[in-house]
C-alpha cells in the first residue's frame, strides 16, 4: 500500500511538472505564469521544471505586452492611451508578483533569469495622454450639452471621472465634473388631479403624500411633487389622475340546503333471524354499534362587494405637448364573507359548516374603509408604474 502511494504521489508530481511547459506550448501564458508562482512561493526545494517554465512564461508575456504597445503607438492611438496605460500598469504589477521569490534557484542549482524595467514614467506619460484626450472629449460634449443635451453632459461627466481617475489634479476637472453633473442631472415633477368627492380627494392626496417621490431618485434623474409654488423647469411630468370611483354593489345571498349523516349513536342489541338477543357462551348479551341517520337545516348567508378606483399614470416629455405615455390604472377591493345557522341535529354538521356557524358574518365595509383600501393599491400601482415607464426627454 505503501509503495502504491509514493507510485501514485509521484505521477501526479510529474503532471503538474508538465503543466506549466503544456500551457506555455498553448500559448496560455497567464495561467502558465499564475501556476508557476502558485508553486514556487515558499517551496524549499523547487523543481526546474516549474522555474524554467515560470522563467519562459514571464518572458513570453513580457514580449507579448510590449508587442501590443508598440503595435497601438504606429497607428492612431490617441484614442487608446487608456489601453497603453494598462498594459504598462500589468508589466509592473506582473514585476512586483514576482520580486518576493528572487532570487529564484532550483533544487537542481539552475537560476532563473528575468529582465525587469522601469515602466513608471511610461505608466505617467501615458496616464496623462489619456486623460488629456478624455478631457478634450468631455469639452466637445459641453457645448452640446449647454445647449440642453443631457446625454451629452452625462457623458461627459463619465469622461471627466476618467481623467479624475489618471490625474485627480488635471486642469479644472473637478468644477468641470460639477458642470457635467448639474446641466445632466434631469427632473420630474408629479402632479395629482382626481374628479372625485371630497372626502375621497383627501384620502387620496394624503395617500399621494406618503407616495415620497425621492424614492424613485437615480444618481441621474430626481423627482419631487408640481405644486404651485415651484419654478423649477421641470424635463418631464408624470401626471397621475383618479377618473372614477365605484364603489359596487353589496350582495348578500341566502342558500338553504339539509345536510345528513349516519352516526353511530351508542350500542344495540345483537339479534338473530327469530328477532331473539343473541348471547356468548357466558349469557352475556352481544351488542353492535347503533347507526343511525341525522339531518339539520342550514341556512348559509354570504356576502360580496367589489369596489373599483380607475385612474391612470401619463408622462409629458418637455419636448411634447400631449402625453407620450398613458398607463391605465384598475384596482380593486373585493370583501367577501360567509356565516351560517341551523336547525335540527348538530351531529349532521361537516367541520366546515360547523366552522361557519361559529363566526359572525361581518359587516360590509364603509366607504372611508374602502376609499382607503383602494388608494393603498392604487399608488402601489403607481409607484410600479412611474420606475417602470420609459423616459425619453
């Protein structure tokens, strides 16, 4: 069993030795370099398998690295300094990985050699030329966007943030973001109108007043409610309007119905065909459950009400003078309840009817209840209604 074990031990060592060169043959030179630090750092005794393969990985990325900044830099390449900037950032950082195991020697006495480089000022040249470019773009898109372009100043807030990213102190790049972000920024406004009773206006307005439209802020787009004092110009405007209230009609049904059942109501007699009581051997007369049929009456009485509120959700793009979208709204508020009574022998009643005859039949709601019912559901509805709508102002 032994010696199965260092057979097997040592199989699987020279797998993993032939790992390293099989992806370097590949070409899969990130996960050659990975696997070859992975079983390098903090190894006694090394195997030159892992330190040559580690040793041609590095040096194959290297050169693959290089090779893509220089093929950037004999085209246009302005536009690609970000990308020259993070090759250079993964030359250095593929440098520092592995500096803490240098020197680095097989237990064979062979030594890895690695060319190392400086790429600071590569790193900050390259850093700066993007965010030079990224900035020049950010004010191309600010003349659009002072001319009301809210994309365009979105994005140039997002170039702005780029360049913040290389150089935190470029330029005036910190009051330029904040000229992206106020002239990107867009407002709603929401407004209520209902053709409805008083008393039902006010619930639903102090419903609306817990609707607390800053809910539904995004980093780019802020709600608040129209009222009469606001200047604010608005970019678009939902308008949420109630229509009709019905408030239904209450139903009350009766249903008359007899029930029956075969219980067993105590013991008789046992007898035989002569009709004589029939005995055990001991004189003890023999008995059997007594069936028996019951029945009762019941009478079960149920009740039913639906009440409807129908309004709708419609946005005004600053750009339309009619809606550019309609969204019906339709709630409602269904009561229902049931109770029942009888006449005659409980024993024929099932658990259910039971149950029923227990409770009370409740009364049907009034209509502050379902006014208030039906304004919870409805600025449900509308809350749903106003994150899902799509903006295009």
């Amino acid at each position: 069993m032994r010696k199965l074990y260092f057979i097997v031990a040592s199989f699987l060592i020279f797998v993993q030795c032939k790992s390293i060169d099989k992806l370097v043959e590949q070409g899969r030179y990130d996960e050659a370099f990975k696997l070859g630090i992975d079983k390098l750092a903090g190894k006694k005794d090394k195997e030159t398998k892992y330190v040559k393969g580690l040793e041609r990985a590095f040096a194959e990325l290297n050169e693959r690295d290089l090779y893509a900044i220089d093929a950037i830099l004999a085209g246009p390449h302005d536009h690609l300094y970000d990308r020259v900037a993070n090759i250079y950032i993964n030359l250095d950082r593929r440098q520092q990985i592995l500096k803490p195991i240098l020197p680095l020697r097989s237990k064979d006495g062979y030594l890895a050699k690695f060319q190392f480089a400086n790429y600071t000022q590569e790193i900050a040249n390259a850093k700066e030329q993007s965010a030079i470019y990224d900035y020049n773009r950010a004010e191309e898109l600010m003349v659009f966007a002072e001319n009301g372009d809210k994309s365009a100043a979105q994005r140039a807030f997002e170039l702005y943030e780029d360049v913040s990213q290389y150089n935190p102190n470029f330029k005036d790049i910190k009051n330029r973001q904040d000229d992206a972000f106020e002239m990107g920024v867009e407002y709603f406004g929401i407004e209520f109108a209902a053709n409805v009773p008083g008393y039902v206006r006010e619930i639903l307005l102090n419903d609306l007043n817990q609707l607390n439209p800053t809910r539904f802020n995004t980093f780019w787009t802020k709600y608040d409610f129209v009222d009469a004092y606001s200047e604010k110009d608005y970019d678009g405007t939902f308008v949420v309007t109630v229509d009709e209230l019905d408030f239904g009609i209450e139903r009350e049904v009766i249903n008359n119905f007899n029930v029956e059942k075969k219980i067993i109501d105590g013991t008789r007699p046992v007898r035989d065909s002569l009709g004589r009581v029939v005995r055990d051997s001991l004189g003890r007369q023999i008995t059997e459950p007594n069936h028996v049929f019951v029945d009762a009456q019941v009478k079960e009485i149920k009740r039913e009400k639906i009440s409807t509120l129908y309004g709708d959700v419609k946005f005004y793009s600053n750009r339309e003078n009619y809606a550019a979208s309609t969204n019906p709204i339709q709630v409602n508020f269904v009561f229902n309840d049931v109770a029942a009574d009888y006449r005659g022998d409980k024993r024929a009643l099932d658990n259910n009817i039971l149950a029923l005859t227990r409770k009370n039949l409740v009364a049907f709601p009034d209509q502050i209840t379902t006014v208030r019912n039906l304004s919870d559901h409805f600025f449900r509805e509308v809350s749903q209604k106003i994150t899902r709508i799509r903006i295009g102002v």
